[in-house]
C-alpha cells in the first residue's frame, strides 16, 4: 500500500469515527425529542434551538461521513463541541462532568485538524478535486 493510499484510508477511519457520536446523537434526540427539550430548557436554553441542534449533530454528521464540504462542516462542529462541552458540561466542582468538556474539546480538536487537512481521497470532496 502507498503512502497516498494509507492516509487516504486514515482519513477514511477517522471521519467514520468523528461523524458516528453526532449521526446517533442526533437520530436519539429525534427519537426523544421531548427529553431532549426537557433537557435543553433545564440548562436555561431555548426549546426552540432543538431542531438546529439536531440538523446541527445529524447534518453535521453525515457531511463528515461522507466527506462533502467536510472542512467547513469540520469549523462548524468543532464550534458547537465547544459551545455545548462549556453550556452542558463545564462545572469544576464536578468531575465527571468535566471529563465530558475535555472530551468535548478534544473532539473540537479533531475536527480542527479535520479542517485542516481535508477529507482525505476516499471522500466527495476527494472525488470532486479528482474531478476538476
């Protein structure tokens, strides 16, 4: 296997695992919207955001998966880890809750270099940049 080949597959694995926590996130707040909702509003947020969130997850997800227009869906995920790990996860008197905004960033931090680096070739933005 070439060195092309072995990123391109990297690249593969790593949008598959990326885009999997977002695509089932957003499947199970549709399947219980109305927890979710419950959810959203105890944290202080507006019920009405919910179906951005889970556009947001699903949409944001899929478009990783499938490497299609991946380094801007990349920026924009990286900023919504951000943003939830702080809204729903950030409390230092809490451990377990601060090992979820670690983790939030972390994933923040994949998706940077996601957006950085690209899709990889085995991607539709690879086939497109092929392509042209």
């Amino acid at each position: 296997m070439n060195n092309a080949s072995f990123s391109d597959a990297v690249a593969f694995a790593g949008r598959v695992l990326l885009s999997l926590i977002f695509i089932t996130s957003g499947w199970s707040k549709i399947a219980g919207y109305a927890g979710t909702a419950a959810y959203m509003a105890k944290a202080g947020l507006p019920v009405g955001l919910l179906p951005l969130v889970i556009a947001t997850e699903l949409g944001g997800g899929l478009l990783i998966l499938f490497g299609f227009k991946t380094r801007l869906a990349a920026l924009l995920l990286a900023g919504f880890c951000v943003i939830a790990g702080y809204l729903f996860h950030f409390d230092p008197a809490n451990q377990g809750q601060m090992i979820n905004f670690w983790k939030n960033l972390t994933i923040a931090g994949g998706f940077l270099t996601l957006m950085a680096h690209g899709a990889g070739g085995w991607s539709l933005d690879g086939r497109n940049t092929r392509a042209a």
